[in-house]
C-alpha cells in the first residue's frame, strides 16, 4: 500500500523542513555523493518528482521517494520513469537504508527491485551504512564509463 498523502501534509504543516536538508551533515553529503555518481557533468533537462511535470529527460532522479509506494504503484513509477528517459538517458535513484516504521518497503528493498529491473543497467553504485546510491541507464543505452566517453580508456 502506498504512504498516504496526509502523512506528507502532517510532516510539512509541523517543520518547513522535516528532514532537515538544509542543516544535516548527512543531507549535504548525501548530495555530493549522488552528484558525483553521475556519468556527465551537465544534463539538459532532468525530472525530480514533485518539482515538475514533464518528459523527454536525459536525467531523472528518484531520491527518497521510492519506498512510500505499494507493489503496484513502484512498478508503475519505474516503468514511466524507464519510459521518460530519453535513450541515452540516465536515472539517479538514493534511499535510506535503516528501518522506517510504516513504509511500505525499505530502501534496500527499493534498489533490490531497481537491479532487477529489465529496463535498466546499473552504471555506478555508492552504498554505506546510512544510504544508497545508484545511477541506471536504459537498457541498450549508452553504457560507457566516463573514461570510454572522454576517450581516455
């Protein structure tokens, strides 16, 4: 079952900033981490859920939102997701590894389902005890290292 949105509204209406992404540590570093996982240095155009409507995107990012979706509605967030990504393009998924009571998964559950996934390849991985970090391209995409793009390898 997928998180209801009054949770949302509960979290927002008590903190402008519920999970404090502009004090942590943890928000900033998690930040430099994503950043630097991506196989390109500037992209287009780029989709994060809840900042835009759109499509054609050579970037897509899914940043701890994936585990707030029941079975159903995480298939059908990936497959649009896969769908919207232009055929070079690439999608930035991180989560929370630690248990969050009341979500319908966790974040190591979320990238078990993203490696699984026919519709995308893994091109680059950061995990550590507090989150993962995966960039995906799409299956029969551009799968070339930095280095193979920049001609050096």
């Amino acid at each position: 079952m997928t998180m209801d949105p009054g949770y949302f509204r509960g979290l927002y209406k008590s903190s402008d900033d519920p999970w404090g992404m502009a004090e942590r540590w943890y928000e900033a570093r998690k930040y430099a981490v994503s950043v630097a996982l991506l196989p390109r240095e500037r992209y287009a155009s780029a989709f994060e859920p809840g900042c835009s409507v759109g499509e054609s995107f050579d970037l897509i990012v899914l940043s701890e939102v994936l585990y707030y979706f029941g079975d159903a509605d995480l298939d059908a967030v990936l497959r649009l997701s896969v769908g919207a990504l232009r055929p070079d393009g690439q999608l930035l998924a991180v989560h929370w590894r630690h248990e969050a009571p009341g979500y319908p998964r966790t974040g190591d559950s979320v990238h078990g389902t993203l490696a699984g996934h026919v519709g995308l390849v893994c091109l680059g991985r950061y995990r550590d005890p507090d989150f993962t970090a995966e960039v995906y391209a799409r299956a029969g995409g551009d799968l070339r290292s930095v280095a193979q793009v920049e001609g050096i390898a």
